[in-house]
C-alpha cells in the first residue's frame, strides 16, 4: 500500500507539454520556473508518501464517526491535516492578498495529485477548501474576502459546498433551502444532503457555501443565491463568536472513500451572508464546481497511479510457472500480465497530460486571448471529469485482476481502490451530466467552434509526425483514424441533432469517451514526439524517454482504436435507445 510520486513523468509534462517556463513568463511570475516546480513537486510527494498515504487504509477500516459532539474525524487525520496547514500546502495557489502564495493552478493541479493518491478521503477536504476559496475570491464582497479568505488561506478554517437536497438531487431548480433577510446577514434554514467533509473536528471553523432561496426570488435556477454560512459565527473582526445554528444529522455508509465524512447538514435559522448579487448563486457556485470538477478528474488519475504502482509490485513478487532450469517466473513476464499494466502505466500518463494540460489554460485564460483560453478550459473540464473518472474504474478494477483471487480480498488494498473509484463516475455530477454539458454547453451552442479549434490542433501533432518521419509509423496512423472520428462526430452532432431531438442526449457519453480518448491520444503521441527529440540532444535520462516512446505507442495502438466503436455507436443514433415504452423496461 505504499506510495511514490512519479516525479519523472510529472515534470516531463510540465518541462514539455506545458512548457511551465513559458506560462509563468506569461503571467509575470518572474521568480517561478521549472525548477521551482519540482523541488515543490519533491518536498509534496515526501509528505504524501511519508505522512499521507500510510493513513489511507486506516481510513478505510476506521472510517469517520459521529456522536453528541458531532462528527470525529479518522483517528491521525489531524495531525496530518496540520501537517498540510502549517507547510503552506493549502496556500500554493490562493490570492496572495489573503495570504496565499498565487502560484500557478497547473502546479497546485500537480501538487493535488500527490495527495489525491495517498489518501483520496483526506484530500478531499483541502480539496473542497480550495474550491470554496476560489468562488469567494472571485464572488465576495471586501468583508467576506477579509474575514473567511485569510483563515481558509492557512488551513484555519477549512470550506464546503452545500448544493444536494434530497428531493432535488441534480436538479437544482428544486432546491428550497430558505434564506429570509435579517438585518446585514440572513436566516438560512433547511437540509443538504452529501455534503463531503460537512463536518469535523480538525479545525475551529467550517465554512459552508449554501444555496438558498430568497423570499420574492423568481423560479428555477434564476432564483438562487449562495450565501457563506459558517459553523461558528464570526463578529465584524472575523473573531469566532458562539456556535451557528448548523449541524450534521448523520454521515452516509458508503461503498468506499470511508475516511471522508459525507453529512447530512440542518439549517434552522443560522445566519448566512450572501455572496455577491441576489439570484446568481448558481454562476458563482460553478467558480467552485468547475474547480472542483476539474479536481475530481485528477482523483481519476490519482486512483488510477496508486493502483498501478500496487499491481506493479505484487507482480513482480508473485512467482507463478517454472522455467525449464527450475526457477519461479514473477507473474509481470506473463504477456497477458503485462498487457494490463502498459493498460495501467499509459492511461495514468494520459490522464496526467491532459489534467496538467487542462490546469494550464485555466491559467493562460488569465494571459492574452482570454476568451479562447476560457473557452478550452469549458470544453475539457467535462472531459477531464468524465473521462478520467471512468477510466479510472477499468484501471482500478484492472488492478483487482492483476492481484488475481488475492485482489477480492480486502487484505491486499487493491479492493479499496476500486471502491474509492467508485465514487467519481458520480459526484460534481455524474458521467452522464458531464456528456450532456459536453455535447450541449461546450459544442452546440457554439456551432462546434471550440472544439473545431482543438482538433485543428490535434492536426497540428499529426502533422508534426508526419514532417519528423517519426519511427512508429502506427502511432501516427492510429492517431490520423482517430482524428478523423472525432471531425466525423462533431459533423453527426451538429447535423443530426437538428432533425431528432434525442440524439445529442443518446450518443453524449460516447461523444464524452471519444473525445477522452482522442485527447489522450494526441498528448501521448506530442510527448512521444517530444521524447524522441530529446534523445538525440538533452541530458535527460535516455530509458524514461524511451519507455514515454513505447507507453506512447501501446495507448495509440491499443486503447486509441476505442474511437472507432464509440464513433459507431453514435452513428447507430438514437433509435434503438428511445424505442421502447417505459412499460416495456
């Protein structure tokens, strides 16, 4: 159940595809580099082996409790927790005028990931906290910044967001939390429900962000607001008062991440402030969703890592057949073995180019050309999000078969990843919702625009391939085919679409993987290219660039192909999808 934080590859795709240097000239960050980013990238993947990952299956087995008292963290998840704190952890990329150190998203992304994977139910917390402190930053008025940014900043006070209602689930229109004006502040009452780290004893205060209704507030979407409703009430100084009328009824039992608490919270009148205008709760919260969807691609990868290196190591100990001179052949030499892990080792690398690549343009769409650069991070957050978490299940569960019988056994730990991976499919909005907000939001509203853009630049690689006379013929062929599906299903998107209303929503998931795939597949085939530059006029070291070569060529050669049948099955429409009654089912 050990952990180590793949250093190398992490700073191959920031030296090489992110070109880190490069973006931080871009946003005048004069004293950060490269450099920079890996001793940073060091010093977390210590503290994530060293002090994180060892209480990820104590987590598991403890889970988190609740009582009078309220909720109890896993035992050690404090100290841990101020371990992150006191380090500055929490800090990298927050605002620097509430004490953050304002370094670039795409490295607070990579820093995520460490620990992500060495303990997917702690890292949830800070996690959350970022995203709070992300859609206050950029909604808050002066005295909200002042008084929560600076303690959320340090790990003081830590944050959440409370949208799920149990009889709204996603359909946020139906949320009826109340908010009535009372005075400066407001009384917030009602109930959420899945609300991740909703409660805990680990720091003096919690800060809640909680959609609500006003009185006069117009139906559905258009009338909800978000207000911060901490746990302990704060004076004007930003002082802790007397406990807010908030409180966690009960935590769910789950099927896995069981060292995070998910809480049912109550509001009965507790004072509320609300962030920026009436009736635009809903934006300001996807400051906060969009991160956090974003982050939760990176946990697909981050399960999908810690279940690669634990397969690795159990087939390279576990001896089965004999060779002809008597000795015990360690599983890894069987093909079908090795099969799973180049499985394994080139979606991780995948999912870690294209997160990191994903981070980065939410950091260019604060350079020139905002508006092109915004429009690149909305059209990969679903696919960061959708991708990445399904894929994660297949390499998690991939692990469980490397393992053999002694996978289904909850001993080895190779069973917990895939439950812990159960979850992301699911939560900031499932599977389904990324692909409907993929093929409706980020490409027909835009004519397909965006993601025209995105593939012209995935021509731009083929091209590139093609000019270097690049060794591997096939990876350049299967990259072109896959190429070719993607133009051929953005061209049924936007045509059938038009003539039947359920096409979009029948063929979005395999729109969603498609393009996951396609994604993958072009940032592998640039790093395969990249590394191939490389060996003939870099000192860095010649067998990783040469593995990057060959992992780069197992994703194109055997997991690129799925394009060709998601393509199909968005060209069989959807007929045989809405054919039957409900009866019939």
């Amino acid at each position: 159940m050990s952990y180590t934080h793949p250093q190398q590859d992490a700073a191959f795709v920031l030296r090489h595809l992110i070109q880190f240097d490069d973006l931080c000239s871009q946003l005048n960050l004069q004293e950060v580099n490269a450099e920079l980013a890996l001793t940073v990238l060091e010093e977390a993947g210590k503290l994530g082996a060293d002090v994180i990952a060892p209480l990820n299956r104590e987590g598991d087995l403890q889970g988190a409790s609740i009582d009078e008292q309220g909720v109890h963290e896993v035992k050690n998840f404090k100290a841990a927790y101020w371990q992150l704190a006191e380090g500055g952890w929490l800090s990298l990329t927050a605002d620097e005028n509430y004490g953050g150190q304002g370094l670039p998203n795409v490295l607070g992304t990579a820093v995520n990931e460490i620990w992500q994977s060495a303990n997917l139910a702690f890292a949830l917390c800070p996690l959350l906290s970022v995203g709070a402190m992300a859609s206050i930053s950029h909604h808050g008025s002066d005295w909200l910044k002042q008084t929560f940014l600076p303690r959320m900043t340090s790990g003081e006070w830590t944050g959440t967001m409370n949208l799920t209602e149990s009889d709204a689930g996603s359909d946020l229109a139906a949320v009826k939390t109340r908010a009535v004006p009372d005075g400066d502040a407001y009384k917030i009452t009602g109930q959420k429900i899945f609300i991740t780290w909703g409660d805990h004893q680990m720091t003096e205060n919690i800060v809640h962000l909680v959609l609500a209704r006003l009185p006069d507030a117009p139906a559905g979407v258009k009338g909800i607001s978000l207000f911060i409703v901490p746990k302990f009430n704060v004076d004007a100084a930003g002082t802790i008062t007397d406990r807010n009328a908030v409180n966690c009824l009960s935590i769910e039992h789950k099927l896995g991440i069981h060292g995070s608490p998910t809480c049912v919270m109550e509001f009965k009148d507790a004072t509320g402030y609300l962030v920026g205008e009436a009736n635009k709760g809903l934006m300001y919260m996807f400051t906060m969703m969009n991160h956090a969807r974003q982050a939760v691609g990176v946990q697909g990868l981050s399960i999908s890592e810690r279940a690669y290196q634990q397969a690795v190591q159990y087939a390279k100990d576990r001896l089965q057949g004999t060779r002809r001179d008597g000795s015990r052949i360690p599983i890894i030499e069987h093909p079908d073995v090795r099969r799973m892990l180049m499985s394994m080792k080139s979606s991780t690398e995948a999912m870690r180019a294209l997160a990191l690549t994903a981070a980065a343009e939410m950091d260019r769409a604060h350079c020139d050309n905002a508006a092109e650069h915004n429009a690149r991070v909305e059209l990969f957050t679903p696919i960061v999000k959708g991708w990445c978490t399904e894929l994660s299940l297949e390499m998690t569960s991939l692990n469980v078969q490397v393992h053999g019988g002694m996978g289904f056994i909850e001993e080895t730990g190779a069973a917990q990843h895939y439950r812990d991976a159960r979850i992301l499919t699911i939560y900031e909005g499932t599977s389904g919702i990324q692909a409907l907000d993929l093929v409706g939001r980020k490409t027909l509203m835009d004519g397909g625009k965006a993601l025209n853009n995105l593939l012209n630049e995935i021509q731009g690689i083929v091209d590139a391939l093609e000019a270097s006379h690049y060794p591997e013929a096939s990876l350049t062929h299967e990259l072109t085919k896959a190429l070719a599906a993607g133009r051929q299903a953005l061209d049924l998107l936007l045509t059938r679409s038009q003539q039947d209303e359920h096409f979009a929503g029948s063929v979005s998931y395999s729109f969603m993987m498609l393009m996951g795939y396609l994604c993958g597949g072009w940032l592998m085939a640039k790093s395969a290219l990249k590394a191939h530059e490389l060996m003939s006029h870099s000192d860095e070291d010649g067998k990783f660039l040469v593995a990057k070569q060959v992992t780069a060529r197992f994703f194109c050669e055997q997991l690129l192909p799925r394009t060709a049948s998601y393509l199909s099955a968005i060209e069989s429409g959807s007929a045989c999808t809405m054919a039957l009654s409900n009866e019939q089912f």
